[in-house]
C-alpha cells in the first residue's frame, strides 16, 4: 500500500463477515480514506446460511465483488499479527502498514475438551467446515441417524433442515432447547420439530461427555446411537487479538470503549462478534454485525477528523429461525435483546426469515452503492442503565 501518509489515511478491515465488509464499504465515503480488507477466502459467506450448504438447499457464497465497494482493496490472506506499535499487519510474507485497523475477525466453533469432538464431530460455523459435512452427509445414507449438538439457533436450523430432507435426526439440547426463546415460543418449535420427526433429548442429563464415530454419550449414562454427529454447541472467537498483545475478555473478544474502540489503542476499532465494549459484548450475531461494522467505520472516520466518536447505537429486534424450508419462526425482543411472547411463526415465519437472509446481502450492497447513508438502530436504554450501575458500583468499591 503505497499512499502519502499526510494527506491519505490507509484504513485496513481485518475480516470479510457482515461487520467487516459492512465497515469497508461505508469507509469508501471519503475520497482520502483507502481501504484495504483482508479476508481468508475472495467470497463473502453467508454465514446464517450454512446450514443450507451442509443440506444442499442453498449456496451460501457469494463473490466478494458482488458485495464490496469498488474502491476497496482486497487481500486474499489471514492476519497472523498485528503490530500495534509499528501499526502494521504481518499477512503471509507480506507486511502493510495502516492508521487506522478495523477489528471484524468474526467468531467460529468453539474448541471443547468433550472427548471425542474434533476427531468425530462436524462444525458448521465456516464455510469449509460447511462444505466438509455436506460431504459428509453424500456419504452417509439417509436411513442413518444423524445427531446434532447445541440448541442455540445454528443447530435447531440445522436439524430442521435435514429433517426436512427426510433425514432421522436427534437434536441434543443440553439443559434446554433454544435458551434465548420465550416459554411459549420455545414449545411451539419443540412441537414443530417433533412434528418433522425430531427427536429432542433436553434436560439436566442431555449433556454430552464423549463422541465416538457411531455414539454420543450423555452425562445421565444414555448413549445414542449416531452415524454422523454435527457440532453446533457455541462459539468462539479468534485468537489474533490476544496473540497481538490487546487486551480482551475471557472469551478473547477484543475489549472496547462504547465507541468501538480498543482500550489499549485508538487507533484500533472493533466491530461484530470479536467486539467487547465495556466488557459487555452484545449477543454474536449478524444482526448486531450489520449494526455495529457501519458504526466502526464511523468511529474512525470522525478520528481521522480529530473528533470524538459517539457511543454505539445498537438494538434488537428479535430472532430469526428456520425450521426447514417450508416453516419458520421470528421471535420478537425488546431493544436490549430480551425476548417477549410475540412472535410471526409457520409459513409466514419462513418466508420472514428468507426475506431476512436477503436483506442482509442487500444491505451489504446498497452499503456499497451508497455508503454512509444505511440507518442504525436508537441504543438500548437498558445498557446504558447497567453500565451506570457497574460504574457506580465500582465508584464505591474504590472508595472503600
């Protein structure tokens, strides 16, 4: 990257998700901003969608030109470290240097010390890791039973969509099945998954302790019998941030102010799932994603400018889930991500969650179409509310 420090300011996004590529276009507002994204593959993925690639109901990718602004460079490569004090990137034996460095490394499968899991189990959380189990699935016939782990949105979609291909499925939940949906809801997807010939193993025993290439073990001593098990129990995060010497939260989220900007370096802007502001991350998602990449971008560019950015401003609506390609549910939440009885389910729910997927990738592109004009939503009260909280906490503390 070769441009005249004083007078252009080099910006580099480090992540192609929704957060990232979201923050890269709205940066190509400004005429003195050159933008640089560096992403592993030159496609963007959709990531709600994976659960279609591994059923072979949708292709989940799109080409990364078709959703980036033009004036954005892209690298094909992985950031190995960021050098805060140098203010570079080491991406393969290449070095570029930045002024600013959008943080939108995203999250993946978490790693587990569940015996068994990374010698049997399939994740479905990146687009190889798609791509692997929908081999998987070609080889494994479609009378043989299929368990997926994890209850949270990713493997109630997940065991939908193959049960919805005629697949015999078991849907292990742990404590209990979809721990973010209201009561009522939650019993009418149980009932929907049944229906489509589920089965749901819930309760303080569906935990499970080993995966072997045939079986899953469960803490209450029940095994059952898998000839594929599909991993869908929670996610991590990257470990660039902390492998940099940045400061993170347990999780290896990337701490920040409100402003999306790292504690250790203002030159440092997070945005997406590797986000902690205050240390109190919002849910991973692609709808807090596509909320908080334009406003990272914002953060910089009023830096750039020597003002002082505002807090973010996110807010919920709810959450979407698809029950296979024919039902679906859009649960409704209060701005602060707390989930009330209100919900839009059955036919009306998927084409809700389709017309959702699609707006997504639309968004990216009228992003790059017209940056700097995508509107955020008012932030949520209740944040401010118990961040005031802490603070006054901690005031008396210290004051002890």
């Amino acid at each position: 990257m070769t441009s005249d420090r004083d007078s252009t300011s080099r910006v580099i996004v480090v992540g192609g998700g929704y957060a990232g590529v979201m923050a890269a276009n709205r940066l190509t507002q400004r005429d003195d901003v050159t933008v640089t994204l560096i992403n592993p593959r030159a496609q963007f993925v959709e990531r709600i969608r994976l659960h279609q690639l591994a059923a072979q109901t949708h292709p989940a990718v799109h080409d990364m030109r078709e959703v980036l602004a033009p004036d954005v460079e892209l690298v094909v490569g992985s950031v190995e470290l960021i050098d805060t004090a140098s203010r570079t990137v080491a991406v393969g034996g290449d070095i570029l240097d930045y002024d600013y460095l959008v943080y939108a490394v995203g999250s993946h499968s978490s790693d587990v010390d569940v015996p068994g899991v990374r010698e049997h189990a399939y994740p479905v959380s990146t687009l190889e890791q798609a791509q692997r189990l929908r081999a998987a699935l070609a080889d494994t016939p479609e009378s043989a039973p299929v368990t997926v782990v994890g209850a949270g949105p990713t493997g109630i979609e997940t065991a939908a969509e193959l049960a919805d291909a005629g697949r015999a499925v078991t849907l292990v939940c742990g404590r209990v099945l979809g721990p973010y949906l209201h009561p009522r809801i939650r019993r009418g997807i149980a009932k929907r998954l049944r229906r489509m010939g589920v089965t749901i193993v819930d309760g303080a025993g569906a935990t499970v302790t080993a995966v072997a290439a045939d079986s899953v073990d469960l803490a209450d001593g029940n095994q059952i019998t898998s000839a594929l098990t599909i991993w869908a129990a929670g996610f991590a995060v990257p470990e660039l941030a902390l492998r940099s010497g940045l400061s993170t939260d347990e999780a290896g989220r990337l701490l920040t102010d409100e402003t999306l900007t790292s504690v250790d370096d203002d030159h440092i802007v997070a945005a997406g799932d590797c986000a902690a502001p205050s240390a109190l991350p919002y849910r991973m998602s692609c709808q807090a994603a596509n909320q908080l990449g334009p406003q990272a971008a914002d953060t910089v560019l009023r830096r750039i400018d020597g003002e002082e950015p505002g807090p973010a401003l996110v807010g919920f609506a709810g959450q979407c889930i698809s029950l296979g390609r024919r039902y679906g549910t859009f649960q409704f939440s209060r701005r602060n991500d707390v989930a009330v009885p209100l919900h839009v389910g059955g036919r009306v729910g998927a084409r809700l969650k389709e017309l959702v997927c699609k707006s997504t990738v639309d968004g990216l592109r009228h992003e790059a179409d017209k940056p700097g004009r995508r509107l955020v939503r008012m932030r949520d009260p209740h944040r401010d509310a118990a961040l005031a909280e802490r603070n006054s906490a901690s005031t008396l503390q210290a004051a002890r």
